[in-house]
C-alpha cells in the first residue's frame, strides 16, 4: 500500500476546535464517570428531564432507526477526511482486526501496530493475540458489512463542566449471525467526543448540541429524528459544529479525547479458552517519510489498573505504588451514590485488556486478587484506616468492589450482585451476555414496527435516568445566572476615614463561563470601584469567585451597604451583590 502527503486543511478545524478549548479537564484520562455527573445537576429540579424520553434522546436501538445506517458508511466518511492516503474504508476497517495478529500481519496493511510488539505487552502488562479476531483482516473477507449497528448513545453527561468538549456520542456494531452463535460473537464501539463550537462560553457553547437530543424525544416523525440523527453524526448540526463522525474524533485531537472500543467474543468451540476480551484504541494518524495513513493504535483500558495490584502479595515497586495510590482514592469511591462513586487511575498503572472471565487464568477479578492475602495486612489496614478517618461505613473489601464495578470487566459482568455497601447496596445490574445492549432484535426477526436491540436492566433502570436528569436539568439551567454566599462576618467592622478590604463570593450557576474577555464584572450601583477578573481567568459553571477589594471607609458613623450587580456586556443577571460595614470611630 502507497501512502501520499495528505492535504490537512480539512482536518484541521475539528482539532483546532479541541485545541482552542481549556485542556485540564480535557485531558484527564477517560471515564465512563465524572463531568457534569460530579455537578450539583444531579439535584436540580428539572421539568425538562420529565419530558424526555431516554429511549429517543439517550439510547436509540429501534431497529427503524438503527437500520438506516452502516458501518460502511462511517468508514467511507472516516476515509474521505484522512484526504488522500491511499487507504480504503474496507482497509482501515481490517487494520483495527489486524492489531491482534501478530507482525508482520495482513501485507497490505504494513506498518501498523499488532499484539506481538514488545513481547506481547502494553504499558508493560499482557496484551494476547487474538487470531480469531484477526481472521476479520483478511484480504479475502469483507468483514466491514457484517457488523450491524444495535445502538446510538448520548452521553452529553461526559462534557466536563469547563466545556473543553461537549460528551461523547457512540455507535455500537455488532458482528452479524443469522442465529444465536456465541461463537462468533464480536463487537466494536465508535466513542467520538465532540468539541465545542464556542469554547469561550464553557458550557454554554454545547447548548445546540443538548438541544438537538432533546428535540429528537419530541419528534414523533421517524423520518425526522432520523434526519436529526443524520444531522449529528454525519453532517454537522450547523456552520461551526462538525459531525460526530470525524477522523479527529477518537483521540486523534490535541487532548486524546476519544476512543475506539472492542468486546470481542470469538471461540474455537464452547469453553475454548478464548474468554470475552475488552480493548480499546485510538485512531490516530501515523506519519513517516511518505506520508500520513490513519490507523488504530491499541492503548490501555482506562479506569481499569492490573487486577493483581489489588493482591497485597504482588510487591513489584508498580504495584506497591498503586495501592498507595488507592488510599487516596477512598473518599471519592466512598461517595453514597451508585452513579457518582469514581476514583482515578493514572495510565501507568492501567491494564491493556480487560476479561470477565478469570476462570480462564485473567487477574481481572480485583476482588479475588484483594482476597489472596490473609487479613490483617498493611494494604487492608490502610483502608479500613481512611474509611475511619473520613467516617464511611464501608469496609475495604466494598471499596474494592466499588473500584471492580468502575473497570471494563467489572461493568460488564464480574460485578452482577456484588454488595458495595451503602446506600447503592447489591449493584443493580443484569447483563445480556457481556454486553448492554444485544446483539439480537426483540422480538426476534423479522422486524417489526416495534423491533429493536434490547438494552440491560442496568442502563433502562440506572444509568439512563440518571443522563436524562442530568440533560434536563442542563436544558433548564440559564445562561447567565449566579448565587451569592453569605458574608462572613454578616457585617464588618470599619473604621471611619480608614482604608479597609473587603471580599464578596459568587458562584458561576449558569452555563456561561465567566471572563474579562466575555465582558464579565460585578458593577458599582453605588459610585465604588467595580469589581473585575483577572486577564485570564475564566469562572466556569459551579465554581465560586472570591472578589477582593479595598475601600475607604465613609466619614459617617453606621451602617453602609456596599452594592454591586453582575453583568455580561452590560446585560445585568444573578442577585444583588453587597457588603454591609459598620462604621466605627477612628481611635485618636
């Protein structure tokens, strides 16, 4: 295969869009937790999220919906953008399978990675060949038109609240059998993060975005929310926000926001010892003295470190430095909610693949890895120690689990009926087969008007009310808007004649980022100096600014109120800002 210099122009907007925008949230490693799931939305009240129905606006698996689009057509968009590299949409398709045969793999996909580099490991941990998966990069099949899409998901609660991006939208492919085959099983996962259109308005910039999945619970013509859809993944909601389904969507962007995901299930024959596997990738372009050519690079699997970490026994300097890593990490999986418990893991402790099935020799299962060393031990101390400090109920072997559900495999089947504690209890999950949504109509075909992919008990019970609330509650929140904290002291005393500081507390409640450059102030209602940000500083939705100022105090005795009104461009929004002082004598 040639590969030529490629024209960039047409990529460049999407990145410069993800470049533009603030990169500390951006960047972090991703979760299928955090973003606006970490905001006070979880409690507003929404009337908006009443109106939504989840199975339009946040999981699509109609079959009259889903049908109308293909993998092929995804990688014939994907393709169009790379520009000229001499790459087919049935090529790239196979490089993704190709990654688990080992080098040299298929001839005309040559320089890509595969699961045979570095002594078949990634970031240092095991990374297996999967040659039955590998079969689907063969020259002689065309595995791009077996795989069916089973469903649309809007996940706009992964917008991280400075707006840097506006969620992911993710389409999952199943590999096609005329019959319930479970060995021939196989599935893919295109997870596209959306930048901003208007990064320097945070959240507010992806507004059209929310509203357009909004919209689709309240279009009762098929034709229409397919229209709508068709809108948002290929075409582009309007002048200035790209198509979901972009080339610099999955991580080929200046933060890595994005990814590829597979579940693959192919077996030689019933217990074969090929378990369901979880991998994810990055479809980046590599570049050389020839040119560029797209191709999907094999990271690790975020939110999910080495199972054996969690065994007190394993003494490697990694794995002793992610338990201490984990105590720290307590308190946010201690959190009394089943949607919002998460921790961190930094990349270098994550594994690079992920099974649900530890019977055929995986650590994955991080509670059977915690249980091999006999208790006491330091590790177990150390938890329970952190659970007393911050006055959880939990014990360390909840915490555990808690980070198990959190994983790939533990989302998908090792945590069915583990008890994590709390108010959360059992975890509320039932899974079809390993996965959340199937593979397989219901009713079963011939379709029919009401035939679609069913979702898990998981999603339609937990995790989707809780996206529509979050959605709602976003749709509900204004654009600009403010609370003002309660002075501390309620009055100040001052002397009179003498300067004094002061400060006042705001926090951002509307989706609007604050800023100097936005025409962001607190304005004098009384003739005193105005109230400004920095050149720089950006307020984002749920962050509070601290004002300071000096003042001179008045020359009457009692009582002054010193008031100010917030205004973008001169717009007044949010309550009345004061100060109240107390105006003493000046000692003489």
């Amino acid at each position: 295969m040639q590969t030529r210099r490629i024209p960039w122009l047409h990529t460049l907007s999407a990145s410069l869009l993800l470049l533009q925008a603030a990169p500390g949230l951006a960047q972090s490693l991703h979760s299928e937790r955090g973003g606006l799931q970490a905001t006070d939305l979880v409690h507003r009240p929404s009337l908006t999220s009443t109106t939504l129905d989840p199975l339009r606006s946040l999981a699509i698996s109609d079959h009259a919906t889903v049908s109308t689009i293909t993998a092929r057509r995804v990688f014939d968009q994907l393709i169009r953008q790379a520009g000229d590299t001499g790459l087919t949409s049935d090529q790239l398709f196979r490089q993704l399978w190709d990654t688990q045969n080992p080098a040299p793999g298929q001839p005309d996909l040559p320089g890509g990675p595969h699961c045979s580099d570095n002594g078949n490991t990634l970031n240092g941990a095991p990374y297996v060949c999967r040659p039955l998966e590998g079969a689907d990069a063969s020259a002689q099949s065309v595995p791009l038109d077996r795989y069916i899409l089973v469903g649309l998901f809007n996940r706009f609660d992964l917008a991280p609240v400075d707006g840097a991006h506006c969620g992911e939208y993710r389409m999952s492919f199943a590999r096609f059998v005329a019959a319930p085959q479970v060995r021939s099983r196989n599935r893919f996962i295109l997870e596209g993060v959306l930048p901003n259109p208007a990064p320097e308005l945070g959240l507010e910039g992806c507004r059209p975005v929310a509203q357009a999945w909004a919209r689709l619970s309240t279009l009762e013509d098929l034709t229409q929310r397919q229209a709508l859809l068709n809108a948002l993944f290929f075409e582009g909601l309007a002048p200035g926000i790209p198509p979901v389904i972009h080339i610099s969507h999955y991580g080929d962007n200046p933060s890595g926001a994005g990814q590829v995901r597979t579940n693959m299930f192919m077996q030689q024959g019933v217990g074969a010892p090929n378990p369901w596997m979880l991998r994810e990738f990055k479809l980046k372009h590599q570049c050389d003295a020839t040119g560029c050519t797209p191709r999907f690079i094999p990271v690790t699997v975020k939110s999910t470190p080495r199972g054996d970490f969690f065994n007190p026994l394993n003494t490697s300097p990694l794995a002793v430095g992610f338990r201490d890593h984990f105590i720290t990490q307590v308190a946010s999986l201690a959190v009394d909610d089943f949607n919002r418990f998460n921790y961190a893991v930094p990349d270098v402790y994550n594994a690079a693949q992920s099974s649900s099935m530890p019977s055929f020799g995986s650590v994955d299962n991080f509670l059977v890895e915690f249980n091999k060393a006999a208790t006491p031990n330091a590790f177990s101390d150390a938890l329970q120690a952190e659970l007393q400090r911050i006055g959880s109920t939990l014990t360390p072997h909840q915490v555990v689990a808690r980070a198990q559900l959190l994983s790939c495999g533990g989302c998908h089947d090792l945590s069915r009926g583990t008890d994590l504690g709390g108010t959360p209890g059992i975890v509320p999950i039932d899974f079809k087969r390993f996965v959340q949504v199937d593979d397989l109509l219901s009713p079963l075909p011939p379709p029919g008007p009401d035939s679609r992919y069913a979702l898990s008990t998981s999603l339609t019970t937990a995790f989707l009310p809780f996206r529509q609330q979050l959605l709602g509650a976003f749709l509900d929140t204004p654009v600009l808007d403010a609370t003002v904290s309660a002075p501390d002291p309620q009055v100040l005393h001052v002397q009179a004649s003498q300067p004094f500081r002061g400060t006042v507390q705001v926090t951002n409640t509307g989706t609007t980022a604050w800023s100097a450059a936005q025409g962001v102030r607190a304005t004098s209602l009384d003739g005193a100096a105005d109230l400004t940000l920095a050149p720089g500083e950006v307020i984002h939705f749920g962050q509070r600014k601290t004002f300071d100022f000096t003042h001179t105090a008045p020359t009457s005795l009692g009582q002054t109120t010193y008031r100010w009104r917030l205004q973008r461009n001169g717009l007044a929004f949010g309550p009345e800002v004061s100060l109240t002082v107390e105006v003493q004598p000046a000692p003489r």
